[in-house]
C-alpha cells in the first residue's frame, strides 16, 4: 500500500502513527515537500512534486494548513487518488460545488477526517440515538481549551489556528462539535452564529464561536473557545424523562444523578487516529463509500461559513 501525506506537521505525525500502530503490511509512506534540502525522516520517501507521477498511490492524506486544502483535493483530483481529508476540509466555500461535482462524476472516494465519531463516548450515543425513541428537549454542547498550551515551546500567535489568513479560528479548528452534532442529530433546518475574537489571546482569528442550531423539537446550543485554561470538553442532553452529560476528557457519560451511565476507562483519544484509518482502508479494501464525504462534511461547514 502506496500512501501519500501532504503536509508533514504535527497532525500528519498522529496520522502516521495510527498507520504504524495498525501495523499494515508493505505500507509505503511518500510526503509532498516543498523544500528540495527537506530532511529525509526513516520509513518516509520524499517526493518534490505531483507532475508526472510513476507511483500509484492507494490514497492521499491531506493534512496541511486549511487555506491550503482546496487547492490540494483539486490536484489530487486530477489525478484520480481517494481522499483522506484533515478536517476541517476547506477554509471556504468558493468553488466548492463544483470541486464536489467533479469528484462525484469521478467516482472518486472521499472522507474527512473527523475522529471524534470513533470516540467510545460518541458511539455510544449514536447508538442509543439510533435505536430508542427519546423525545430531546434541548442540547447544550461546551468546547474550551487554552491555545497557548496546543503546542508548548512554540509561540501560539505564529501557528495557523490564530491566523485568519491561514484558515484559522475556533470556528474551523473545533469543528468537531459542529460535526458530531450534525451526526447525532441530523443538519438543523435554522442555525445562528456569534464570532468574536476580543478575548486576552490579542489574535486576529475568531477565538470564540457560539452557535444556536434549530431542529424539529429542540434546539442545541455549542460554545466553543480557546482560551479556558482548563480543558472542558463536555455534551449535555436534556430528554424528557432524564439529564445525559458527556465528559469526552474524561470519557465518560453522567446521569442526573450524577453516577457513571457509560465509560471507557482505558480509551485515549489517539486511539481514535488508529480507528479512523482502519475504518476508511476497510471501505477503500471493500469498495465502500466511506460516511463523511466532501459533500457531507461541506454541508455542515456552510454552517460555519455561510456569512462568509
């Protein structure tokens, strides 16, 4: 299996490892480098440019800097390699239709890759969801975290995620919670949104996000942040007949009696790199279209980016 990564930052390393901790056999990983003097790393074979490729690869991950994603799917699309896409998968909805189409009259296999959908926490509840019929009265949904701490040692104003011009802000970097809930709960028919960047950070992307989405019978409400100094990561659900609290941290899900309703002791969240690209290599081996493609995952980001 030919495999090729584009961008070779800190997300490319966790996708590597959960390819190394499926231990695949004759898995050979090339990276797209832009510097010709670019350090050779063991068990990567770089590779300079995409004209005239004689490899074959099985697919692409795509895990560069967000602005960058749009170009990069319209490239590989040309050359007809399937797509594993970092979320989220575009940093605007230009020509995204089109880009969509042209991958769909190609039959070509995308996902984006959202690996909080393989958290033990979120399946559980998909599951649930899926098979009683609870009447949901309202969702609240909290996702805070300190920027400065994403990366220690380096300075946070420089990274993408708090620069707007590079595809940065809460809105895009968080938008796992606005995926899961698309997920658990269907695209909501209305949806507002409040965008600021105001906070102590002093950067220029958005740094705080709240959304109101509006379903059939209840609404669902998502605040998302990056500058809480504890990390709170947290779903609450509120049926008629009982209150659920989701601690993705802490794995583990609260009744209103506060007494542990689900938990996975032992998960980590890395586990979910490893799940995420076992399941798209099994729908690659078994000519499955894996969930979440660009069309699917463009629908929830126009969420994110319809006043843009």
């Amino acid at each position: 299996m030919k495999i090729l990564i584009i961008g070779l930052g800190s997300i490319a390393r966790k996708h590597i490892s959960a390819l190394q901790n499926l231990k695949l056999k004759d898995v050979n990983i090339y990276a797209l480098r832009s510097n010709l003097n670019s350090e050779i790393e063991e068990g990567i074979e770089n590779i300079y440019h995409l004209d005239n490729l004689k490899i074959s690869f099985d697919f692409a991950i795509i895990s560069n800097p967000t602005h960058l994603h749009f170009e990069f799917i319209e490239k590989l699309t040309e050359l007809n390699i399937p797509l594993f896409i970092e979320k989220p998968a575009v940093h605007t909805l230009k020509g995204v239709d089109k880009l969509i189409e042209i991958i769909e009259s190609k039959q070509l296999v995308t996902y984006v890759a959202c690996n909080l959908r393989f958290h033990p926490c979120i399946e559980f509840l998909k599951n649930k969801l899926s098979k009683e019929n609870l009447k949901i009265n309202e969702v609240n949904i909290y996702c805070g975290s300190y920027l400065p701490d994403w990366r220690p040692n380096v300075d946070f104003r420089k990274i993408y995620s708090a620069n707007a011009s590079m595809g940065g802000g809460v809105h895009l970097d968080l938008f796992h919670e606005l995926d899961y809930t698309a997920w658990l709960f269907g695209i909501p028919n209305k949806s507002k949104s409040t965008f600021t960047n105001i906070s102590s950070l002093n950067i220029d992307a958005v740094d705080y996000a709240n959304y109101i989405l509006g379903y059939d019978t209840f609404t669902a409400n998502i605040i998302l942040n990056y500058y809480r100094k504890k990390a709170k990561r947290v779903i609450e659900i509120v049926f008629e007949n009982e209150i659920l609290v989701v601690d993705l941290i802490n794995n583990q899900i609260l009744n209103d009696e506060n007494k542990i309703f689900f938990e996975a002791p032992n998960f980590e969240v890395k586990n979910t790199y490893s799940l995420q690209l076992d399941y798209f290599i099994g729908c690659l081996k078994n000519n499955i279209f894996p969930m979440n493609s660009l069309r699917e995952s463009v629908e929830i980001l126009k969420i994110v980016l319809k006043d843009e």
